[in-house]
C-alpha cells in the first residue's frame, strides 16, 4: 500500500491513518473480486444490487428499493424492469396500497442469489487455503476479531 499522502488530522496517529486507508483499498478491491466471481455479465452491477436487496428484506416497493440503493425512483424502475425481464423478480399489488407494487424474487432469483453467494464463499475459502498457510489464516482471524470492534456502536 501507497503510504500516507497528508499529515493525519490532529490528534489521529499515522498508524491510524495509514490503518484506515489501507484497509479502505484493500476492502474495496476484495469486494471488487467477489463480484467478479459471481458474475455471468448477463446482469449490471446495479440490478446485482437491486436484487440483492429484494433478496435480503423480503417484498418491497420500488420507492423503497430506490431510497435503500440512494437512487432515483426512475432508475430503480428501470433496474426492476430488466430483472422482470429476465425473469428474476415479480410484481404483485400491495394488499394496503392497490395502487402500489410489492417486488419479490421468483424461484429464478432465488436460485440466481444463491449461486452468486455460493460462488463468492467457494471462491474465498478456496483462495485462503491455496494462498495462506494455517499460521496466516489464523493472523487473518485474529486481524477479522479486532476489526469486529469497528462495526458495533
């Protein structure tokens, strides 16, 4: 990794701040690589996304997909249509709101969702075994607890 451009903020140890950097670069490129493993090109990033997140919480309208993805309800729609098209979600009317639609995942997006994690977790296990040695995979452990520390409030 590149060292430090600028002096860390007042206060922030150059450790911290080399720390925090690296670790960006290096979680940004290995989220980069388990999307690769997975993907087949017939979707974009974005409907990987969007059906990702119907995957994840269940039946959901577009405007709330849209504001759960920081996009415009326009480019949701768009997104939801290609994923119709391929025939990975559906459309049903809310039962509260007529006017509404519930999204959903067919058995085709369930399935689709399930090999694209499937991939990812075969992919990574395989590369920590072919990569590291046992004393490694365990630094690697050691070094996920500490960092455990950085997702709770």
């Amino acid at each position: 990794m590149d060292p430090t451009p600028t002096e860390p903020p007042e206060g922030i140890s150059d450790s911290a701040a080399r720390a925090a950097q690296d670790l960006r670069v290096v979680f940004s490129r290995l989220r980069r690589r388990l999307r690769e493993v997975a993907e087949d090109d017939a979707l974009t990033p974005p409907q990987v996304s969007a059906l990702t997140l119907v995957g994840k919480h269940g039946a959901a309208t577009a405007s709330a997909l849209a504001t759960a993805e920081g996009v415009r309800p326009q480019s949701m729609a768009t997104t939801l249509t290609a994923l119709d098209r391929h025939g990975l979600i559906r459309r049903n009317p809310d039962p509260d709101d007529g006017r509404r639609q519930l999204v959903t995942l067919t058995d085709a997006g369930r399935l689709r969702i399930e090999g694209d994690q499937q991939a990812r977790e075969e992919w990574l296990t395989r590369a920590l075994q072919d990569r590291y040695t046992e004393e490694e995979r365990g630094a690697v452990l050691d070094g996920l607890a500490l960092l455990e520390r950085l997702t709770r409030p």
